[in-house]
C-alpha cells in the first residue's frame, strides 16, 4: 500500500520539477540572410500620386494559393506605408502578356502595376530557398519604373526537415518592397555662390546701404 500511496507522489513531484525549470529557446532555422538587389529605380517622387494594381504573383508557371498570399502581403505593406495613392489587387494573373495585363489596367484606371514571380522555390530536406522579382511598370508607356530581385535561404539546424519555402517567400517580400520607400531623390547642381570680401562690404553709413525696412522712403535730394 505505500509503494502505491508514494508513486503518484514521486510522479507529481518529478513533473513539478521540470515545469519549473526554465529551458532555452532552441533556434530550429537558421537564416543566411536576405540578399535584394535594385536593378531599376526612378528618381524623385513623383509617382507617389499615382494608383496601383498588383497582379496576383507566378510561381514559375504555376498559378497556386502562394500567388495569391503574395499579392495580399504587397497590398497591406503598400497601404500599410502609404506608398502610393490607392493600391489594390487586381485578383488576376498577369501572365497571359503585358498586353492583356496593361488592358485590364486602364479599364480600372490603374496607372501603375505591380507584376512578381517568384523565380526559384527550393524545399529541401534540411535546405529551402526562394528567389523572387518585383516589377512595377507604368501603364501609360510599358516603361519599368522599379525592378528588384531578393533571395532568402534558410535551413534547419538539426537536419530534420528545410523551412517552408512559401513562409520563406512571404518574409522576404517586405524586405524587398521597402525599397519603394526609399526612392532617391535627383540632386540639384548648385550655382557658383558669390561671396563678398572685406573691401567689398558696403558701409552701413552710406546712402548706398538698404537695411531692408521698406517703411522709410528714399529722398530725393532739392
């Protein structure tokens, strides 16, 4: 009777114990860093008035949920940062061609759009990587306003299994589009500056030198 009276004690005690122990948070993934590259982008600001639609991201030539969660990420960071004027999704693919994406545009009175793929999805056995692009283009004329490029690997410490490559995705596109906000703006050529030198200051006492107080008038002289 007292082995069984002491066991649920012994036990009781024994969990006690380690839910009171504090362990160390273990880091199962371990990042190499977030490479973005600004292959194209404009100078100044004057497309922050603008309006954008942002197509739903490929992933290669798929089309699949991640496209679509892509898109929703740009959306809320763009308005989140106030970006632009007005951003919204357009809900559609854009690769059937510019053409048929630049229609649907101005049918919307979009004039910009963003356009992403994501160019590499790699989910490896302990590795995952993801390489994507962002295009945003000007509805008007095709031009290619901005074009950056960002990669994102990780893998997992202890080799069991690599990080989801979509998570990986969804991560490294704020990284990539918070370039938007840091448009460079075109430096201005300042002019010769002249400068006076002492004997070229002009005399208070003269009745050459204007102090600026338009309240008095010059006299003329009978």
């Amino acid at each position: 009777m007292k082995k069984l009276f002491f066991a649920p004690v012994l036990v009781g005690a024994v969990v006690l114990l380690f839910s009171c122990v504090s362990l160390p948070d273990i880091q199962l993934h371990d990042p190499e860093g977030v490479d973005v590259e600004v292959l194209i982008s404009p100078l100044g600001s004057e497309y922050r008035d603008a309006t954008l639609g942002i197509f739903d991201f490929t992933c290669g030539t798929n089309r699949n949920a991640l496209g679509m969660r892509l898109a929703e990420v740009a959306e809320r960071f763009i308005i989140k940062r106030g970006l632009f004027r007005r951003t919204e999704r357009l809900h559609a693919y854009a690769d059937t061609g510019l053409d048929q994406a630049f229609t649907l545009a101005r049918s919307r009175q979009y004039k910009l759009v963003l356009i992403g793929q994501v160019v590499k999805y790699e989910q490896g056995s302990s590795r995952s990587e993801v390489e994507m692009q962002v295009d945003i283009l000007e509805v008007s004329t095709g031009d290619t306003l901005w074009r950056i490029l960002g990669r994102f690997g990780s893998q997992d410490v202890l080799r069991r299994a690599g990080p989801n490559a979509g998570k990986l995705a969804e991560q490294l596109l704020p990284e990539m589009l918070v370039v938007l906000s840091r448009v460079p703006e075109p430096v201005e050529e300042e002019g010769p500056v002249l400068e006076l030198n002492q004997e070229q200051s002009v005399d208070p006492d003269s009745e050459y030198y204007c102090d600026g107080d338009d309240e008095e008038d010059l006299q003329e002289e009978d």
